[in-house]
C-alpha cells in the first residue's frame, strides 16, 4: 500500500463497504446503542439506510421506566448517564420499532439487555424469529439478579453465559455481538469467554462508571448516583481496549466504540484494529454524525491511499518500517 | 408547512442586552418557516471541537419567515453555565449549528375564547407568537408577566401591543403587583372567562399555575424546561412523568412529546422521581 510520489491521491476511489461478521455494511460507521432511539428520530437528519447500521438502544423483556431525572451531567469532552434502560420492552420493539427500520431499508442491530439468562434466552429467540434483524448486540453491562447484582460483562464465566443464552435462539447466519465494558482488569478473558461462547464479533467498548457531585446541592448530580461515562473523553481507553482485544485475537470482528467525533477517530479506531466503528455521544452534539464521520472517513483513506477501510483495520500494529512513511 | 426539524449552520444577526437576559437573533434558513409557537430550537455550543458536547435548548421567540438576510430565528437566552456564556459572548456573523424546530407547539383552541398567557421570567418568550397567533383566531388575549425582580421580566413593554390587557408581578414588588403569577391568576381567569391558561416558565410556577387552572376548570398547556442532552428523542434524559388518554402514566421525552403538555396530566408532584404505577417502574428493589 505504498504510495508513490507520482500517485495523484486524489485518484484514489474509496469504496466504504465493509463486511461485519458476514454482514455486508455499506459504511463503517454506524450509530451505537443508547444514542439513536430506534432510529426513527434520526431521519430527519440522516438517511438511516445510507449508514452503516442502526444499533437500537437495549432494548429488555419488560417495558421499562428508566431511573428518576436528573439523568445527564456534561463533563467535559464528554457526558455521565444513567438513563436506566428506558424502553418499551420486546413486544412494542417488534411491533414499531424493528418493523419501521425494516422498511427503511436500514440495516438493524438489535441491541438486547437481560438482568438473568432466562431473559437473555428469552430476546434472543424473540429478536432472532423476527425479519429483517442484521445483528443481535448483546449489552452484557447489566447488573445480575441471580448472581448479587454483578454485572455480568465484568466477569467472564457470566459473560459467556449471557452471549451463549441469546445464541442458542439467533439463527446461524445473523450475526451475534458482544458489548464489552472497559470496567475490568483485562478485557481479554472476557473477549475469550463470550466469542468461546457462541459471539461472531466483539463491540468495544460500552460507557465507563463515572460520577459527578453538584458542588451546590452537595450531592452526587445524577439521580442514580453513578452513571456511564461517554464521548471523546472516553476515546483514548476505547482505542486501547480495541487495541489489546485486537492484538490478543487478530481475526474477530471488532467494532470501535467510544468518542468517535470526526473520521480521523473512525481511522484511529480502524488502525487500533477495528473493522466498523459507531459513533455515540457525538450523535447529541451532531444527529447527522453518522453520515458526516463516514464521508470524513472517505477522504482520511483517499489522502493516505487507500481504497476500503479493510486495507487499515490493524494496520497500527505492524512494526515501524524503516524509513518512516506507511506501507 | 414542512414537517420535520432541519440541521442547520445559523448565522448570528444580531445579539442584544435585555434586563438580564440576551435577545439572540439568528439567520436560519428553513428553521423560521416551520416553526410554531411553543417549538423550541437546540443550539450547540463552543465550536466544532467543543468540550461540550450537548445542545443547549431554547424556545423560540419570534420566527420571521422571510427577510433580507432570509429567515430567522429568535431566542432569548440567560447565562447560567459555560455554554450560555459562549453563546452570549458571539459575534455578528459567527456560525452557531442550529437544529429545529423542535417539539410539540402549543395547541390552539377551536373556537374564539378568551386565553390567559402567564409567562416566569424569560419563560414569555414564546408567548408573544403565540398571542399574536390566538388573536388570528378571533381570541382574546390576556397576559401574567412574573420574575423575582424586575430585570427578570421579559417583554412587558411588547406584551402590551400583543394582549388585550397585561398584569406584571414581582416578588420584590419592584415593578407590578407584588408576589406571584398565581396571585393574580384567579381573578383573572374568573374576570376573563378565560377557557384556556398557557404557560412557559419555571417547573414550579407551571406546577401552580396548572393547580390554579384545574381548581377553575379552565385547560391548561405549559411548556415545561427539562434539562436536554440532543432535543431530538434520542437521548431519553429529558422525561418528566405523564398520565396519558389511557390513563397510564409513563416517563416521556419532554423534548418530542412536550415540551408542551396539558397541565392536567403533568404529575407535577412526581417531577424528578418515577412515582410508583408508572409503566416499567421497578416494582421491588432498584436493579439496573
């Protein structure tokens, strides 16, 4: 992938499909779970069929209220949530949601959020009888109710208990994603655990615990106390964690997620060694983001000379070559 | 009318000191045409490279369709935190990313009656389109102007061109009747015959105003200020519990679903909390 001074770099076509764990996307860049609803508030800013994928926002069993307000604090180059899984559970999901993507022609990825196996079983056989689902993403970053309360993604005999349940119910050739939390010693085992498990790709990362205190109420800012550390304060520990997950098993399919803001970030994520990155927080800032990041991405490769995003996803890896420039 | 909000980079027109507040006018093309009274715009803040990341929401004040410089919107704006503070620091000129209009208008009544508007501090900004919109209508219009102090009001001197009559409070008492917009409320809703009472301001004035509303059995539609991460949906942290026609109380998005809600079904008391029966509230220990 040398590029030669007579090469015009402007002649370089970038063709921006990738394929995901067999999934064909025709962009790398798609929205991550949590930050686009189901897509349908996005429309008005992007065409939801031209991006990558639509990640839904976890969706569980049960309708679900989510935590008392306040739910968002701004810090800085970034936010803490704690929203608490707000939806309208699996029924109402497959019977608006899902179906209106669907007829978009937008390429879905179910997000699916269980508090015991039962329930994991459960959504993956719901989500994976029903049409049109181009992945199932597995949030494993929630609290256990048969095992004390601990979240399953940071341990990973649970881990892998969980991706195994909704497994089982997604038929072979949709795709079934694990989201990792970044809240461990070593993200290794557990990459391990869920891909021994039946996981076709890894999402790395989800938010980080954080929390904030309101210095005029004297109290902690959210209304659930802790919350999900998001955005491109975040970015610099998710490329890390795709860095080490990359380096540890070269040949799964990872998606980078974690403050990606412009596609210079998108890039960064593809050389950490990502294959499709999704683009979060930076959604509230800028709803068209998806599409913008994709296009930016287009011409990071086309200045470097590249023509698909496959021909970066590690690259950052290799051993300096001598002589300095890439290739 | 396009439905729908637009992305789009605003240009500053003009931005003006009032009392406290700042009166930002801004070159949206597009925006101003689909705007109605009650629709809110989410500006972000700090540059392309911001560290901060999330919208700030404000409620339109006037939106002029067409003009030299194209259309425009206006908003009135109060400094409380750093994002505030750059946008009140702008220039003529200056590019600010504009998204809207967003959210629910207020509801116009059917037939010609008599509407009391009760506008908290810079809350009246929205009210002004709005009583314009209600005299259309062949409705009378009466206006409740009430701030802590003076040069918290907004728009007394406009309210006079847009009301038929117009009542300022202060608490203060530093200009107007001193006390609150619900002081006077009552008597006037009685004087007027008034069949709806809208609303924009503080959660606590809404939350009396709307009491006051329902005691004389008078509609009301307030426009509640939830803090917002997008203003578009899709960030789930600007609910507020609300009862719908099925009786169901639920946690909804302020930003698509309001932010106007009929006073009526707004649990004002709940603000803050998931009261108890509320669609997928826990029902034993707090899991995730």
């Amino acid at each position: 992938m040398a590029v030669t001074s007579e090469t015009s770099l402007d002649d370089v076509v970038v063709d921006l499909a990738v394929d995901l764990a067999g999934v064909r996307l025709p962009t790398p860049v798609m929205t991550a779970s949590g930050c686009a609803a189901a897509g349908r508030e996005l429309a008005p800013f992007l065409d939801v069929a031209a991006i990558g994928a639509v990640v839904t926002k976890s969706v569980m069993l049960d309708p679900r209220s989510g935590r008392a307000t306040p739910r968002m604090v701004e810090t800085p180059s970034g936010m803490l949530n704690s929203i608490g899984l707000q939806g309208p559970g699996i029924d109402s999901f497959l019977a608006t949601d899902l179906p209106w993507l669907v007829s978009r022609g937008a390429r879905a990825v179910v997000s699916i959020a269980g508090g015991s196996l039962g329930e994991y079983a459960e959504l993956g056989r719901r989500v994976g009888a029903s049409p049109g689902v181009a992945a199932v993403e597995v949030n494993i970053s929630c609290p256990n109710v048969e095992d004390r309360g601990l979240v399953f993604a940071c341990d990973p005999f649970q881990a892998g208990r969980a991706v195994s349940a909704v497994r089982r119910g997604v038929p072979r050739g949709v795709p079934v994603l694990a989201k990792l939390s970044p809240d461990v010693t070593d993200l290794v085992p557990v990459a391990e655990a869920v891909l021994e498990a039946g996981a076709d790709g890894l999402t790395v990362i989800n938010t980080t615990l954080g929390l904030a205190i309101d210095t005029d109420t004297l109290r902690p800012a959210l209304g659930g106390t802790t919350g999900g550390l998001s955005g491109p304060a975040i970015r610099p520990l998710a490329v890390r964690c795709v860095w080490q997950v990359h380096q540890a098993m070269p040949d799964v399919p990872i998606i980078g997620v974690g403050g990606v803001r412009t596609g210079r970030d998108a890039l960064e994520f593809l050389l950490a060694g990502a294959s499709a990155v999704q683009v979060g927080t930076v959604v509230f800032h800028d709803p068209s983001a998806p599409h913008r990041v994709a296009e930016e991405l287009r011409a990071e490769l086309a200045a470097r000379g590249f023509s698909s995003p496959a021909d970066v996803v590690g690259l950052a890896h290799r051993p300096p070559a001598p002589g300095g420039a890439h290739g | 009318m396009n439905a729908g909000p637009l992305q789009v980079r605003g240009r500053v027109l003009s931005l003006e000191r009032v009392g406290d507040y700042h009166h930002l006018t801004l070159v949206a093309p597009g925006v101003a045409e689909r705007t109605r009274p009650g629709a809110f715009v989410a500006l972000a803040v700090g540059g392309d490279q911001s560290a901060m990341l999330l919208r700030r929401a404000f409620s339109v004040y006037r939106a002029k369709a067409s003009g030299v410089y194209g259309g425009t919107v206006e908003l009135v704006l109060a400094v409380h935190g750093k994002g505030t503070a750059w946008l009140a620091d702008r220039r003529i000129n200056d590019e600010v990313d504009v998204v809207g209009p967003l959210g629910r208008p207020f509801a116009l009544p059917k037939q010609q009656v008599p509407c009391v508007l009760v506008g908290g501090g810079y809350g009246s900004a929205p009210l002004f389109s709005l009583a314009d919109r209600l005299r259309e209508r062949g409705c009378s219009v009466h206006m409740v102007l009430g701030a802590a102090v003076e040069r918290r009001l907004f728009g007394t001197l406009e309210a006079r061109r847009a009301a038929q009559s117009v009542i300022v409070t202060t608490e203060d008492g530093s200009v107007g009747t001193p006390g609150r917009v619900t002081d006077v409320l009552p008597e006037l809703l009685t004087r007027t015959g008034a069949a709806v009472v809208y609303a924009c301001g503080p959660m606590g004035m809404l939350r009396a105003v709307a009491a006051v509303a329902e005691e004389h059995g008078v509609w009301s539609q307030c426009a509640v200020e939830e803090s917002m991460a997008c203003g578009v949906g899709v960030c789930m942290t600007c609910v507020l519990p609300v009862r719908g026609d099925d009786g169901t109380v639920r946690m909804v998005r302020s930003c698509v679903e309001g932010p106007v809600f009929r006073g009526d079904r707004v649990l004002w008391d709940d603000v803050g909390t998931v009261p108890a029966g509320t669609l997928g509230a826990p029902s034993t220990s707090g899991v995730h």
